[in-house]
C-alpha cells in the first residue's frame, strides 16, 4: 500500500435502495487511478441505510477480494425484525446478503474489530487490514472514506 492517497471517487447510493454493489463498481471501473486495485475494503456491509453490498457480486464482478469491516457484532435480532417491518416483500433476499459470510475476529494494535471476505481467505483479509492499518485499530482508506463522506455530505451554506 503506498503511503499517500493515489485517488478519491464520490458516488451515491439510494438510501435503502438495491444499488450499493453496482455503484461500487461503477467508481471502480471509471476512475483511472484504480486500475491498480487490489482489493476492495469496507466499512461494513449496508450503506444508505439498508442498501446491503452483495459482496459475492462484488467480488466476481470485479475480479477482486472484498473485505468488509466492523468494530462490533451487529445486533442481527434487531436488524432482521427491522427487515421484516420495512422491507416485507425484499425481506429473504435483504437477509440472505447480509447473512450470507461470517465474520472473523481482526487482531489490532487496540480493540479487535471483526470482519468478513469474499474473493481471499481470512489470513489474507486479516493481512490487508493491517497492512492498511496506519495507526489504532481501524484501516486507513476507511477513516478517509468518512472524512471525504463527511465533507460532501454538508449542505452549502
């Protein structure tokens, strides 16, 4: 991993919408200073509230490793009935994405986070997040994912 930011890409998904893996592919094929990808890192697996990554599309689609991270175990009771509230008719498929790959505990140099892979195997997975891991516990390119979404997402004065 080089020790500078190559790129940044900014898209957007519908909230609670179908559209998260697609537009991550988008911003992957279109931005030429991707073309070195590696590896695809995420900070979890739903963006826009309930717009759930299907990572195994992702993976394939692209030829590449997704790795997906958390600092704590989901409450899946809570997140399933709230599936079946307000999704009744996409409630299966919403679940089965989200359920589909387990998580693994991360070792960090302070708290552990979890995390789950698709496209390499959990010793790979583990590897990229260190290697992407800077300082603390969480990667890098994700603290500067929420910087940038931070920055964007303000409203203009």
């Amino acid at each position: 991993m080089p020790g500078h930011v190559e790129g940044v890409a900014v898209s957007r998904v519908r909230v609670d919408g179908r559209d998260a893996a697609d537009r991550i592919i988008g911003i992957v094929r279109s931005v030429p200073q991707f073309e070195g990808v590696r590896g695809i890192l995420l900070d979890g697996v739903a963006v826009g509230g309930f717009n759930i990554i299907d990572l195994a599309a992702l993976s394939r689609t692209l030829g590449l490793p997704v790795v997906a991270v958390t600092r704590r175990v989901p409450d899946f009771e809570r997140i399933r009935a709230a599936l079946r509230k307000y999704f009744p008719k996409d409630f299966r498929r919403r679940w089965s994405l989200l359920r589909a790959h387990n998580l693994f505990r991360v070792p960090t140099a302070g708290e552990p986070i979890l995390a789950t892979a698709v496209g390499c195997r959990r010793a790979e997975a583990i590897a990229l997040v260190r290697r992407t891991t800077t300082r603390g516990y969480w990667p890098e390119p994700l603290r500067l994912a929420h910087a940038v979404a931070h920055a964007v997402g303000k409203p203009i004065d």
